[in-house]
C-alpha cells in the first residue's frame, strides 16, 4: 500500500502536468487569430474548393476541329468528341489557324479529317484522320492523344462491325473480346471524393509539422524554455503537451472538414469504422510532429525552421502518392517515401473511407505509421534533451 | 524619395539576411533541392500497375491472351489467384489494382467466332490511375479483338491478311505530338518546377524576413527614423528579390543542363518575365508579413497561400482549361498561372512575346497590385 500510493501520487501530479500544459498550448494556439482563420478555412472552403475543382481526368480538352469532308461521317465522328471528355472549340479553315491556337494555348489539340473521309470509309479503301496535341504538359497531352484514339476506334469499330454484319446477318457474332469493367471503391468514379480526401490529408499534414515545430521554436527564440527547463517539468512533459494540443486541434478539425463539408456537400462515404479513422487520424498527426519537433530542435529560429519544413513537406506532398500515383513514381521515390509517415496515411485512409477496411487488413500501413512516428517523435526528444541538459 | 535611404535599408536587410547562415543556406539550397527531387520524383508516367489473375479457362488462348499483360511494361505481373473472392481480398490489401478474370470456354467461344466478355476488377480509389488503367486495358484488349478478327475474316471469307485487316481497320489516327515530340514527362514538369519552386520559396523568404523585424521589435528603430515608408518597403524588399532572381537563373540553369530540357525561346525575353514574377511573388510575402505579428502566422499563412493554390491551380499538373469554374477563378487570382503559360511557352513552345504579353502584363498588374496594398497596409504609427 505504501509503495503505491507516492507512485500514484507521481502519476496524479504527472497527469496535472500534462493538462495544464497542454492547456497553456491551446490557450498560445487560441490566441492567434490568424492562424485560428486559416485553420478554419483551410478544414472548410479549401476542402469543398478542391473537391469541387480538381479534375485530374482529362476533362474538357479544349479541341478545333478542321472538318475537309463536311459529310455525314465527319460530323458523325466529331460529335462523338464531346464532354465529359472534349470541348468543341470551332472549326477552323487553315491549319495555320490550329498552330497558332496550340501556340497560345487556347487549344490543346486539333483534328483534321481528310477530303473524301466518307466517301473512302463507304467504299473502303484506308483514310485517316490526323490529331495534333499539345504535350506541353505530357500527362495530359498522352491521356488526350489515348482517348482520342479510343473514340476514333470506337467510331471505326461500329462501321466495321455494322458494314461486317450488314452483309451477312447469319454471323451476329464476331470473335471479339469485349472489355467489361467493374469499378470498385468509387464506381462512378467520382473526383470529388479522392480530391477532397487528397486535400484533407494535405492540410493535416501542413498543419501537423508546422504548427508544433513552430510553437517549440518560438520558444527557443523568445527564451521562455529556460523558464520550462527550470520548471520540474521533464524534457518530455514539454514536448508531449505541444504535440497533444495540436492534435486534438487537428482531430476536431478534421471532423469539422468531413461531417461538416464532404458528406453533406459531396457524400463522401465512411463504410469502415469512424472511430479507428479518428485514432488513426490522431496517430499520424502524432507521428507528423515528431517530424516537426525533430526539425525544430536542429533550428535556431522561425525563419529557419520553416525553410527546413519546408524542404520536407513539399516532396510528402507531392510524392507521397496524392498528386501521382504510386506506382508512376520511379524505384527510388518508392523507396524514399517509406519514410513518409502521409504515404502510410493515405493507404490507411482511403481504405476505411472508401473500402471499408478494418485494422485486420491495414494494420501493415497502421504498425509502419506508429514505428516511424515513435522514432521521429524519439529522435526529437534525444535532440531537445542533447541540447537543454 | 531617396534613393541612399533604400539603399542603406536594403544593405541592413542584406546583413541580417546573410548573418543567419541556415537561412541562406536553405534559401539558395532548398529551390535547387527541390528542383532535383521533382525533376526525378515526379514523373507521371504510370508503369508497373500490380494485377493479378483469375484464369478459369487455363487454355492456350487464355494464356496467349495473358501474355500480353505479362509482357506489357504498363503491368506487373503479381501472381494467379484462384477465385474472384481472392482477388477482392487482395484488392482491398492494395497488393493489386486490377484483377483479370478470364471467363470458361475462351478458347472454345472465340474459334467458335464468338465474342466473349473479359471481367475486369479495378480499384476505384484514385481516378486518375483508373482512367490511365482503363486505358490500357481497353488498348490491349482491341488490339487482341482486332487480331482475332482479321484471322476470322480471312479464314471466313477467303481473302489475304492484309485485305481483312484493311476491312477491319480502315481509319488510322495519327496523332502528331507538339512541343514535347516524345512526350517526355521531365520536359513538362521541369519548366513547371521552375515556377512552382519560386512561387512557393520565394513570398516565404520576404514574409519571414519582414516579421522577423516586427516580432523582435527592431521595427521600432524604423518607426522613429526618417525612412519614408516608400524608401522602407523598397529597400527592405530588394534583397528578397535579388535572392530569388539570383535563384530564378540558378533553376533555368539546372532544368538546360541538367535536365536537358530544350529552351526554345528567348532568353532575355524570359529572364525579364522571370524578374516580373519574382516582384509579384515577393509581394505575396509582403502582403502576408504585413498582416500578421508572429513568424509562424507568416509561415503557415504565406505555406498556405503559396504552395496549396500552386499545385492546384496553376497548370502544374491538371491544366486550367480542365478545371471548374470557381476554380478557373481561382486559378486567374494567383501569379503562378500566367507564369506556367510562360515558362511552358518559353521552354518548349519557343514563343515570346508575340503570345505571351498578356500574361507578362497580368503579372506586372498583380505586383503593381501588391505592392500598392503593401504600401496601403504598412504605417509607421501601428496603432498598437
């Protein structure tokens, strides 16, 4: 009894510890009204701007046309360019015209069809039409080139087979594979929800370095540690107390975001558990900071810390596999990003959003996320105690 | 006006600028780093998808039919699966993007001349990768469908190959890509990291220096000296701008001779545009600086407000003209846009300014616009 009662004690005057201070953070966080309207802004309207505008499909390809046969059968093709996928512009005379237009960016590709396209494809002899695109920017330009070629051949296909079946009713049937897909996850495939998603866990992970390497810094900067350091408070009740209020901080902004702006607006789904999305949520805005509090304990100043934030943050988000694909980033970006607590994040929580995961099937991502962030969050303790005692 | 003045407040910047070695250091370190880690980090061409397969028909057709899965450098081969339940699981796993389920009878339906429909299972979790995948499935397949159709034809109706071919395929696309021949992801991204790298560094570096002044309080020495607010801004901006010019050729430096990207166009013509959007980008920062106390404020806000809009918004990786309308807008209120348009026309398009005036007369406005707020915002008698 007695041997328990002061370890019980330790820990009630712990805990005291902890709450005052990490009521002393949110009290310095509250108190920055800048920073509280960006927070809102960025969990609400930037969330709904990007679901509603990103489309990282091609969309509206902006197209000329320049149209030699004027027949049935060219204007039978040219409609078929139509949205969600092209964007009729007009139609030119001169190809000139279509040159100048690519040059200005007006338009991103220009079709011609041949003089005599009808009459060839009714007596059968070979013809072709011709697409110039611009790849300016390659992705966009290839997936244009892709689906134009795919419209073309559609086109082809149904004169084909009409002509084939035409002459000879006996054969209904050709043996052609015929391609059936079945989307799985977000069958109408709907940007809105990748983006808005995307977008949610970039502005967790903005938020979750800067805001604690920024407060910690500060306090560096001011010399208001000393007053900590002379405080009975250990290295660790310093540091937790930061990395908590951020994150609960975050978690509540993030509930604002999906309840408040991508169910109503754009009905998201959560088809897993919302309770593990939320731990999982807190375990990467933890394992995040770590990050954060492991840059700042190398930084003398604010300046400086958010150069060197910088320098991290922008390759997580942009190579962590929301703006390409993983599997489109070369070898060595894969294996760069494994130390990417967001890569493991966005695994985890497309899979409760959207499929349905459980921890049995994502706990991979799950145990990858709390080592590296127990390792960044112990590195930064190591840095801080090297630096203060 | 005096121009000594401005030039004593830009020299004092430039002193405290290079005394904080980190910060230079980042500030000519972190454009370069950048540049090289997305140069090579963010190619979008998307190779390697993981699929697996359900082969109920275990035919020599079917497998032929596999094969060019196999062979395709767009797949990558993950392994057979033995029922469609499987497949889901590996799904659900991301072991696998794409399940291929070859139905029974393959081989018997198709000599038959039937057709046969192949089931496809694709993860549905990122559009854009399910598009590009959807793709290729469709490509391979009709590529398949054609082959099949043209020995049928010929065999059916006694003619030579290359007749039923000329029956089955009459129209061809040529497509003729421009600017970029081969389509060389690097050679869009590049120019387009340019200006992604200055646009997002360069309002930091002016918003960070600027509070730094306030939130330490030297400001005051500022407020209680002769320095007109004009001569003040000017000088104080100058050595930000000289830094993120110096950093704007560092870039074009390393996207010819490292990258190897052409540069079609005109030289002069580009670095004075370049020049142009740095005054506008840096003004970004003053804005920022300005309206806020704390150097973490300025850090998130100006974090925010650059690099968020930049890599929606600008054309970096979904082009203007593909997005909504709210987000064209959005797209038209930030410099980086206007400065794509030049970078990608200065690079790959060798255009000058012939085509390209607006957007350097658009930039010129947007930092006419800054700095005149900035002038607006800035007082010497802050109120508190």
């Amino acid at each position: 009894m007695t041997s328990t009662r002061p370890a019980l004690q330790g820990l009630i005057v712990w805990w005291r510890r902890l709450s005052v201070m990490t009521r002393k953070e949110m009290l310095q966080l509250s108190r920055d009204l800048p920073i509280g309207l960006l927070l809102l802004y960025s969990f609400t309207l930037a969330v709904y701007i990007a679901g509603n505008g990103i489309r990282s499909q091609l969309q509206n390809a902006s197209m000329l046309v320049q149209d030699n046969d004027q027949s049935f059968s060219s204007r039978e093709l040219i409609h078929k360019f139509r949205p969600p996928f092209f964007r009729l512009e007009g139609e030119i005379n001169d190809p000139q015209e279509g040159l100048r237009a690519l040059d200005r960016g007006q338009a991103m590709a220009v079709l011609e069809i041949p003089p005599r396209f009808h009459e060839q494809l009714t007596t059968g002899e070979p013809t072709a039409v011709q697409l110039l695109v611009d790849t300016t920017n390659a992705a966009q330009g290839l997936s244009a080139a892709s689906y134009a070629v795919r419209i073309v051949a559609q086109f082809e296909q149904d004169t084909v087979l009409a002509r084939l079946r035409g002459a000879d009713t006996s054969s209904q049937n050709l043996p052609v594979v015929v391609s059936e897909h079945r989307v799985w996850y977000n069958p109408e495939q709907k940007d809105a929800w990748f983006e808005s998603v995307s977008h949610l866990l970039r502005q967790i992970t903005i938020f979750a370095i800067l805001l604690p390497a920024a407060a910690l810094v500060r306090e560096k900067e001011r010399g208001t540690v000393e007053q900590l350091l002379v405080s009975p408070l250990t290295p660790f009740q310093i540091m937790l107390p930061k990395v908590l209020a951020m994150t609960i901080v975050i978690v509540c902004a993030t509930a604002v975001a999906l309840f408040g702006i991508m169910r109503p607006a754009f009905g998201v789904p959560i088809r897993g558990s919302m309770l593990l999305f939320f731990i999982c949520t807190a375990l990467f805005v933890f394992s995040t900071a770590g990050m954060g509090l492991a840059a700042a304990t190398v930084t003398r100043n604010q300046a400086q810390v958010g150069m060197l934030t910088l320098l991290v943050v922008a390759p997580m988000m942009l190579l962590s596999g929301l703006v390409a694909p993983m599997e489109a980033l070369p070898p060595w970006t894969r294996h760069l990003m494994m130390l990417s607590p967001l890569r493991y994040f966005i695994d985890i929580a497309n899979g409760i959003l959207l499929k349905g995961s459980d921890l049995s099937i994502i706990w991979e991502p799950v145990l990858a996320m709390v080592v590296l962030g127990g390792g960044l969050f112990g590195f930064g303790m190591w840095r801080f105690r090297r630096q203060f005692d | 006006m005096n121009l000594q003045r401005i030039g004593t407040v830009a020299w004092k910047e430039w002193r405290e600028t290079i005394r904080d070695r980190m910060f230079v250091l980042l500030a000519f370190l972190l454009p370069i780093l950048w540049m090289m880690v997305f140069g090579y980090g963010l190619v979008q061409d998307v190779e390697d998808i993981p699929f697996g397969v359900v082969d109920r028909d275990q035919s020599s057709l079917s497998r032929d039919y596999l094969y060019r899965f196999f062979e395709s450098r767009y797949f990558s081969f993950q392994g057979y699966v033995s029922d469609e339940k499987q497949a889901e699981a590996l799904l659900q796993r991301g072991k696998i993007r794409v399940a291929i389920i070859v139905p029974e009878k393959f081989e018997e339906r198709l000599s038959q001349g039937q057709s046969v429909g192949i089931q496809t299972l694709i993860d549905g979790t990122f559009p854009l990768r399910t598009d590009i995948v959807k793709g290729y499935l469709i490509a391979i397949n009709s590529a398949f469908s054609g082959e099949r159709l043209v020995g049928h034809l010929s065999r059916r109706n006694g003619v030579s190959v290359e007749q039923a071919e000329m029956q089955t395929h009459p129209v061809k696309t040529e497509v003729r890509y421009l600017y970029n021949e081969e389509v060389r992801s690097t050679w869009s991204m590049v120019p387009a990291l340019v200006m992604f790298t200055l646009m997002v560094s360069s309002p930091l570096l002016t918003a960070l220096g600027i509070v730094r002044e306030k939130e330490t309080g030297s400001i005051y020495n500022i407020y209680s000296s002769t320095v007109t607010r004009f001569e003040y801004l000017a000088g104080k901006l100058l050595p930000y701008v000289m830094i993120s010019s110096v950093n704007a050729v560092f870039l074009w430096i390393i996207a010819t001779r490292w990258f190897e990207v052409p540069f079609k166009g005109n030289l002069p013509f580009f670095l004075a545009a370049s020049l142009v959007f740095v005054l506008s980008s840096t003004g970004i920062g003053l804005v920022v600086s300005l309206l806020v106390r704390t150097q973490i404020a300025a850090l998130v806000i100006t974090m925010v407000a650059s690099m968020l809009p930049t890599i929606l918004f600008s054309g970096l990786i979904v082009p203007v003209s593909s997005l909504s309308r709210g987000s064209q807008m959005q797209a038209h209120l930030f410099p980086g846009m206007y400065y794509t348009n030049i970078v990608r026309g200065a690079f790959l398009k060798g255009v000058g300014v012939e085509v390209l005036w607006i957007d350097v007369l658009a930039l010129a406005v947007y930092a006419f616009i800054l700095r005149s707020v900035g002038y607006r915002l800035f007082t010497k008698r802050p109120r508190s």
